[in-house]
C-alpha cells in the first residue's frame, strides 16, 4: 500500500512487486551487530530485478548496505540503465520504521542513474511505501558531470 505519494514512476503494482523482492532480500541480510537488516530490489530499465542485502562486518568499514549490494551484484553482470530500487528495512524493535538510504548509497545511485529519473520506493516491514526521486534525495548531488 503506498501510504504517501511522491515519485510513481514505476506504477503502483511494479512498486509493490519490488517492495516485496526488498522484504525477501531482507530475510538473507547478515546482521549480526546493528540487528538492522535491510533489503533491496533493483529495477533495471529492461524489467530485470537485482536484489542485495546488507552485510555487516565486525570491523564496520568492510560492511556493505543492501543497495550497494544490488546495484554490485547488477553492474557485475554488465547492467547500466536503472529504473527504480525498493528499500526495506528495520531493527529488532520493528516500530514501522522505514529505512531510507544512506548517503553513500545515495552518490553510487548517482554514479549509474540521473537524478530526476530514477525512482526511490522507501518500504517498512508492513509493505507500506513512498517514492522520491534520487534528485529529491540528494539534492545538488556530485557527479561525473563535476569532473568535466
């Protein structure tokens, strides 16, 4: 059920169809220090799902976000044109939180998807969901286009 309106670019059924993709990706996260276990479904513009989860690691710094690890595990297959990514994720406590992503997420989304175009559906638990643009989500966001 999307709960607020943002960015529907995708459509509602696709939105759901990622959002549980994320929520099953989330039942493989590896969490064993922040017990926050967080997946994600990434939409590529040919219709392929790439899902990923998060990856703790005791010394932090190796760890890696669900997102991070669906648009890995998608450029690794040689994918370069994206839709739309489902985030879903919680602690333990799981008070119909949602898990928005990282900072660091947000600029590898930037590295392979125009800001305007591409489609964040942020999920809780429950399945309930809203979208924004990755544009709305990292505003005035560094790119390749700096380096030029």
């Amino acid at each position: 059920m999307c709960i607020r309106k943002g960015a529907d670019m995708v459509g509602e059924e696709t939105a759901k169809r990622l959002v549980q993709e994320a929520l099953a990706a989330r039942e493989k996260a590896y969490a064993p220090y922040s017990h926050f276990r967080v997946g994600a479904a990434l939409l590529t513009k040919d219709g392929r799902i790439y899902t990923g989860c998060n990856i703790e690691n005791a010394a932090y710094g190796p760890s890696n976000c669900a997102e991070r690890t669906a648009f890995f595990k998608a450029v690794s297959e040689g994918e370069r044109s994206f839709q739309a990514i489902a985030v879903a994720g919680a602690g333990e406590k799981d008070d119909g939180q949602y898990a928005t992503p990282c900072g660091v997420c947000r600029q590898v989304m930037a590295e392979f998807c125009r800001p305007g175009e591409f489609e964040v559906i942020i999920a809780n638990t429950a399945g309930e969901h809203y979208s924004r643009t990755l544009g709305e989500l990292l505003p005035d966001g560094f790119g390749a286009a700096n380096l030029e």
